[in-house]
C-alpha cells in the first residue's frame, strides 16, 4: 500500500521525460527530440493539454551571423555551458511544473488530472526544420518532425478526446497556433479545441539602435531553415507571398486562426524588450536605470501591445485575454535558463496580478471564466477580455513584486558564491 501511494504521487506531480521514436527527430546538438509527459486519470482522462516551451531564438542580422550563433549554442551545448534549449541532454528526467501546468489539486483544480503532454524547445527555429550545413558542421533544424512525432505517438487518444487545449510560452505560443491546424485536420469535429498563447505577440519595431534583428532573423530563419518546409497555417503564408516569415509576426497569424484563443501577455514584455529591442535596462525590473529616450520607447511598446491585443479582441468576440501592466522576465537557476511564464508560474493564481490591480481577478480565475464560456459555446455572448490601461508602475501589487523578486535574486547568488568561496 505504501509502494502503490509513492507511485501515485510520483504520477500526479511530477511529468516524465520521455524520447521521441523518430531517430531522425534530433535537436539543434544532434541529441533525441523529447518531451514531458504525464497520463490523465479521473475525469481528466479523455482531455489534453500540450504546451509548447519557449525557448531561445537563434538571432542573426546576416547569414553568417545566424549560423555562427547556432554553432556557438551547439557548442556550448555539447560543453553543459549552454541553456537546456537545443537540447536534450541537460533535461531533468522528471519535472514539477507550477502555475497551470501543476499537478497539484489543491492548487490547479481544473488541469491537474490532465493528460499533459510538455513539448521541449530544442531547435532553436521555433519547431521548425531541416539540418544545414554550414563551414562542414550539420547544424540539426528539426522542431518539425519533432513535433509530428509527438504527435503522432497520441493520435488514437487525441481523436478520441473531448477537449483539447494547445498552449505555449514565448515563441512557444506562436508554435500552438501554428500547429492548431495541423491538429485539427486530424480529429473528429466533435473534439473540442481551444489555444492558450502566453507572451507571444512578436511587434514589428526596429531595435531601440535602429536596427532591424528581429525582422532580420526572421527572414534568415525562414529562408536558411523552412526552405523545404511549408508553414503550418496555409492561409496565412498565402497571405504573405514570399513573405511567409511575417506569419511568425503573432498578430499577423491570428487572423488565420480558427480556433478560440486566450491571449495572456505581459505589456511590459522583458523578453522582447531586452532581446529583439536591445533595451538593456530593463534587466533591473524597476526602470529606475532607464533613460529617457529608452522609457520612451518602452511606453511606445506598451501601446502596441496593448492596441494589438484590443483590436484582436474587438475583431473576434471568441478571443479572450489577460494582459497586465506588469514586467515579466527572464530569470535563471544555474546553467538552466527558463521564460517567466505567467502561464507556468504560481502568478496564476495571485491576486497581486490583478486586472484591475486589487480586483481579485487573476489569471487562472479569468482563463477558466473563458474556457467555461467556451464549452458552453457562449464565447461571443460571454467575452472575457482583461487588458490593463495604467502605465508600469501603476498596477503596484505586481510592479512591488517585480522588485523583490530582483533583489531576492541578487540576495541568492551572493549566498551562493559566499558558500563557493568558503567551500
């Protein structure tokens, strides 16, 4: 009976990491696709959820740059020095997530019993492919079939579903759209099927230098990697001919979705701001560093935010959103480096990401007011839509957060390197 007890809380917290059978399926350093997965039970058994992790873009202004920076991750991968994203080997054979991917009834009530299926980011392209050579390296693009082989493990489950839920965090939440199509052609239409992008809206901006990084990798990425690939959503390359990167733009893409989506993003996104609009001193979470010009243009950026995830909503009453006035961010634990996902993280259900702040309307609250809406199919009659007007700092309960959270941060690696050098 104790035996039968441990294995049943091994199964309900923690996810299993698990290989593709694809032995083409291969990550940017050449190791096995994967994935974390964890079998529904209970009411839970017949419903899906898979998400797609965010993970790190392969940036580069020109060719050359693009595939040096590929080959300098591969490297740094086949040394241990890289982040787990382009690869297999540094994952952890078993995983707790938080926030709404937590197994943990007490605190997610309405997924724990899910079947989740967690996709590892591992391409570097946004599960795209192929393999490249370049300067007599392989350099492996192969989210594509990694993604299909995943798949195509549950399929018989998957068509014989009754609900099932894409979703993903960063470029993550551009490959759940992208993917819904795909998905949907191969499942009864008697299946429910809804999306979850969180802190996937990519805006059109030059860099804060005037550069163009992001709108550049972009084309190299599509023309280097997706050449012999066709993007996800038909409709939407054919929207954009020869132009077809501009799909990964995500408020160009939505408007060839189909399916409902629930938009959770930051508007003050540190992710985009610091690696596509190179605005450093967003690293501090306060803004007390930024320039004029540069708090300037982060408020610029807010507004496009903010306008895009308003028109998109305006535009289709099954669209639902949460997005506060908050900073998300980046933050690492050693040698692994993880998105703050609003999605993935205990936020969810903190009244201190309220909309408006101090409302009690958090994001697991809303998001399940959304799914409830669309299962009932009143999705237009009962819109949920949430979307901050205050600048940063003005939702205090999450901008106080963002603070402490820094200097926790800092607090921890003076700890740690004080035990390194007392060790």
């Amino acid at each position: 009976m104790f035996f039968m007890g441990v294995m049943l809380l091994q199964c309900c917290y923690s996810l299993e990491l698990q290989y593709v059978n694809n032995d083409q399926a291969l990550c940017l350093d050449g190791s096995l696709g994967s994935f974390y997965f964890q079998k529904g039970y209970m009411e839970g058994k017949n419903k899906f959820l898979i998400h797609f992790e965010g993970g790190d873009l392969i940036l580069g202004s020109s060719e050359d740059e693009y595939f040096r920076n590929a080959i300098i991750k591969q490297i740094l991968l086949l040394l241990r020095q890289g982040t787990q994203y382009g690869s297999s080997l540094n994952r952890a054979l078993s995983f707790d997530f938080d926030g709404l991917l937590s197994q943990n009834q007490s605190q997610n009530i309405n997924f724990y019993n899910w079947n989740i299926i967690y996709i590892n980011s591992c391409d570097g392209t946004g599960y795209r492919q192929d393999v490249v050579n370049y300067q007599q390296k392989q350099i492996y693009f192969r989210g594509e079939l990694i993604i299909k082989s995943v798949i195509a493990k549950y399929s018989t489950q998957l068509q014989s579903s009754e609900v099932i839920i894409l979703s993903g965090c960063s470029i993550g939440a551009v490959a759940a759209l992208q993917w819904s199509q795909h998905i949907t052609q191969m499942i009864p239409i008697s299946v429910s099927l809804l999306c979850i992008a969180d802190s996937g809206i990519l805006i059109d901006m030059h860099s804060i230098d005037g550069s163009e990084l992001l709108k550049q990798s972009l084309k190299i990425m599509n023309y280097v990697v997706n050449v012999e690939s066709e993007v996800p959503i038909d409709s939407c390359a054919k929207n954009y001919p020869n132009q077809s990167w501009k799909c990964f733009y995500f408020q160009n893409l939505l408007n060839h979705i189909t399916k409902p989506v629930f938009i959770i993003q930051s508007l003050y996104d540190a992710a985009f701001l610091q690696d596509y609009l190179k605005i450093e001193c967003i690293k501090d979470r306060t803004l007390s560093y930024c320039s004029t010009i540069e708090k300037d243009y982060i408020d610029f950026a807010y507004s496009q935010f903010q306008s895009t995830i308003k028109n998109k909503t305006s535009a289709n009453r099954r669209m639902g959103s949460f997005a506060p006035s908050c900073i998300s961010n980046w933050y690492s634990q050693i040698l692994l480096k993880f998105v703050f996902s609003l999605f993935l993280n205990s936020a969810s259900f903190s009244i201190n990401w309220s909309i408006p702040e101090k409302s009690g309307k958090t994001i697991s609250q809303t998001l399940n007011k959304w799914i409830e809406a669309q299962q009932r199919n009143k999705g237009d009659e009962d819109q949920v839509v949430l979307i901050d007007d205050v600048y940063w700092p003005n939702n205090q309960p999450c901008a106080k957060l963002a603070s402490q959270s820094i200097a926790n941060r800092y607090a921890n690696i003076l700890y740690f390197l004080f035990i390194i050098l007392n060790f």
